[in-house]
C-alpha cells in the first residue's frame, strides 16, 4: 500500500452532539459542518473511526468508536482514497430488514413489516465478498435499501422521536440466499448477508423519503425506485421495528429498499447506489460449506 500522508489535526476539536441528526458537527472554533459522513476505515492493521466533511477527501481520525464517546479527533488526517472503508458500524446485536417495504409491494407492510433479522455476524462492508453457504443453492437475492442506525436503546419510539434516537443513515443490503426447503429465516441469517457502507451519513436536512435506490449487476442496472413510493415511510417502518423488539445501539434497520431483478451468482459484482449517501461494491462468492 502506498504510503499514507498525515498530519497534525492542530486546533481543531470536533463535537458530536447527543442528537446527531438534530445536531450537525461542530469545529471549536465555531465553524458550523451542515453535512458530515462517518466512516470506518483500516490503514494497516486496526480499523479507526474517522469523519469525513461533505464534499471532502480527507478523513479526520477520531479516538474510539462515536456511537459511544464523544467524537474527538486523534491528530491524524488521512486520505481517503488511500483509506479501506470497512462497514461503518458493527451493530451490538442485529441488523433488521424491512424487506418487504419496496413500491408495488402487496405485504400488509402498513399494519407490521414483514421483517429479516441478522446477527451480527452476518454485517460486511464496501468491497467484502458474499459468499452464499453450500446449502444456499449456489445463488442470492439482493435487497438494496436505505438504513438507520440506532445509537440509544430504542423500544417503542414513535415516528416523531426517530430523529433523536438514530446516528444517521447508510446503505443497507439484505441478502437472501435460494435453495430447497430452507425458512424464510434461515436464508437471510447466514454470514456475510448484509452489506453495510460505505459510511454513515449524519446530515440535520436529510431526508430518507425522497431518495433514487439502485442496483447493478455487473455494471448492468437491475433495480430502480424512489424511497416516495415506499408503502411505509422511513421513520414509520423504523418506529414499527421498535415497536417489534428492542434495538441497540449500533444496531441497524433497513427502513425499506428494492430488490434486483434476478438473484446473483459467484462471479457476479452488485453495485448499490442511494442519492445523498453514495454507492459500494461486492463480489458474490460460493462459500465452502
């Protein structure tokens, strides 16, 4: 890898209020960030936190994990094309999938969304493989939508206090593999199956009810809707999630999305694209077992 170039952050002190939606970033001096992503990176061995302003190329390291200590840089810059984005955020305990809240879908979603859950073990980031299990049928459904992330203990939030409760939003992919005879369950809960990246978008005017989603296959488009034509809206699909079960910090909610044409085979690459967040790649790969 080529060598990193750094250099001392100086004065600078960036904040990340107790709301960070209600809240932008703030320097010290009082400079106000409207916009601001959070990634997940590795320069050599060990992942760092970092922010990266809009619009910039330069990643600001940050001491420890944001989600859970006041984000506080370093003293490190670092080029982000020279940088490995991970998955932004490794949830505590699970990543939901609200996979049946796309246009044109018949599920009773307005009442209770149907719902995927994932351990944690199953959350990868821009660039990883998927690699779908031996007992998958060689081939996967990719559902690409936009994602919360919680950063307090949620239960039974109501669509009002969304805003307060969650550290922003990324993309979110829900894998579902094929095969015989497998639950509903079993094909969305293996590992690898949910893709995560390639940052969190923090942004007070962020609106998840107008985005453009897409998905290509090999470069070849597949999948394309607007967020405005969901069944449920993102903090009615999140607050209903919440109403389900007791999301913890870090914990991530695909809030609605769309699925691609046609399920994916080893070889072939996914590209997931959302306005306003941005796009990542992953490879399908066959597991050994």
């Amino acid at each position: 890898m080529a060598a990193i170039r750094r250099r001392h952050a100086g004065s600078w002190s960036l904040l990340l209020t107790r709301s960070s939606l209600a809240h932008p970033f703030y320097f010290s001096k009082g400079v106000r960030l409207g916009s601001m992503k959070i990634v997940r990176f590795r320069i050599d061995a060990h992942p760092i936190y970092g922010a990266l302003e809009d619009g910039s190329e330069r990643i600001v390291a940050l001491k420890g994990d944001p989600l859970f200590q006041k984000a506080e840089p370093s003293g490190q810059l670092y080029n982000l094309e020279e940088a490995r984005l991970l998955s932004p955020v490794i949830p505590r305990s699970k990543a939901v999938s609200c996979c049946a809240n796309q246009p044109g879908s018949t599920d009773r979603t307005e009442q209770w969304p149907q719902v995927g859950i994932k351990p944690n073990t199953a959350v990868i980031g821009p660039d990883d493989p998927i690699a779908i299990p031996a007992w998958g049928g060689g081939t996967a459904r990719a559902f690409v939508g936009i994602a919360a992330v919680a950063k307090t203990i949620c239960k039974n939030v109501t669509p009002e206090q969304v805003g307060s409760v969650i550290a922003g939003w990324t993309i979110g992919v829900d894998f579902a593999s094929g095969g015989e005879d497998i639950s509903f369950s079993q094909a969305r809960a293996w590992d690898t199956s949910a893709a995560i990246g390639p940052w969190i978008v923090v942004d007070p005017g962020f609106n998840p009810d107008n985005l453009t989603i897409s998905a290509s296959v090999s470069g070849q488009e597949v999948a394309s809707a607007n967020s405005a034509d969901f069944p449920l809206k993102a903090a009615e699909a999140f607050a209903k999630v919440s109403a389900m079960m007791t999301l913890l910090p870090g914990d991530l909610v695909i809030v609605g999305g769309v699925e691609a044409a046609q399920p994916l085979s080893a070889g072939e690459r996914l590209t997931s694209a959302i306005t306003g967040v941005g796009q990542m790649d992953n490879m399908v790969v066959s597991a050994n077992r």
